[in-house]
C-alpha cells in the first residue's frame, strides 16, 4: 500500500504532531486473538486481522493506524472504531507472543484537492492530510462479540415448510451431519 509505505521508518511527529513520541514499528502486519472469552467460557472463535501501522510510543504502549484514501474529506470514524478496537483486543490478547498494551487508534485520512501538473509532464495530485483519532470503547467489542457469539452458536431455529432458504439449511444440516 502506498500510504502505509510512504510512512515506513517515520516517527509520529512526521504522521501527526498531536500525537504522542513514537515510531512506526511494523506496517501492514497481521493480528491473531486467543480465543474469545464470553460470560466466563472460551469459545471456538477469534479475531484475526490487518492492521496498516502499527505506532509503538515512547512509554511502550502501542497505537493502531488504518490508513485511509478518500475522494473527499470525511469523518467515517464511527465506521471504522468496531474494526480497530478488534485489532486493538487482538493484539492485548493474542493467540501467540507478547500482549502489546494500545492506548491509541486512529484514521490518518489523504484525501483528493486537486490535480497537479500537465500532459507532457504527467500528472500528479495534491492530497489533504488528516488525522482522525479514534476513541478506545473495550465493552462495546465485548458486548457485540457476546451478542455475535450468542446467535451463532445457538440452535437453529425451526424451518417454515415455504421457506426456500431455510429449507437448503435445514438439508444442508442433514447432509453435512453439523449440529
């Protein structure tokens, strides 16, 4: 990815000079949860995932960016938060090695201003960029991960006789022999 490259051996000053001393540490490195705890009992299920850049800062917490190229400037925070805070639990909770404490999430945004440059020289564009910092909410995952967990691990429910979908599930079940 170009955006996560551009900021290969960078420090947070050269990403956002709000942020807190730090260095990129990996880009584009993948996530794996130990297995996803719900009302006291591991379940079969967890959370595997890309990160873009993963920030490591100078007090060893760590910070995860997903980088973002937009049209248009816009705010899509809320879009993204369920997906860096499942990043986030994987990586306070992985399935291998060393938990990593995140004490900051965030979008770093480029987004289109206008062209630069002419037909015989080539063309290149001039982008925005911006810093879009993400609120950390662990029992919002949490709840939804028990919710999503709840639903797919209970009993199917019965199958209406004119109901062509539930009818392929219901032969499906029966031929695969899954409960």
């Amino acid at each position: 990815n170009m955006q996560e490259n551009y900021f290969a051996g960078k420090t947070t000053a050269d990403i956002a000079p709000v942020l807190p001393a730090g260095k990129v540490a990996d880009l584009g490195g993948w996530v794996k949860s130990s297995l996803i705890d719900v009302t006291g009992n591991k379940t079969k299920y967890a959370i595997r995932g890309k990160y873009d850049l993963l920030i490591e800062f100078a007090d060893g917490t760590f910070g995860i960016i997903d980088c973002k190229f937009q049209a248009k400037d816009s705010d899509k925070t809320d879009l993204y938060q369920p997906q860096l805070e499942a990043y986030a639990f994987a990586l306070e909770h992985p399935a291998t090695g060393e938990a990593k404490k995140v004490s900051l999430m965030g979008l770093l945004v480029w987004s289109l201003l206008e062209p630069a440059g002419d037909v015989s020289k080539g063309f290149g564009i001039k982008l925005k960029h911006t810093w879009r910092p993400i609120e950390r909410n662990p029992q919002a995952l949490q709840s939804r991960l028990t919710d999503f967990i709840t639903v797919v691990s209970g009993q199917m429910p019965s199958s209406k006789d004119n109901c062509d979908l539930c009818n392929y599930l219901s032969a499906r079940k029966d031929f695969i022999g899954a409960e």
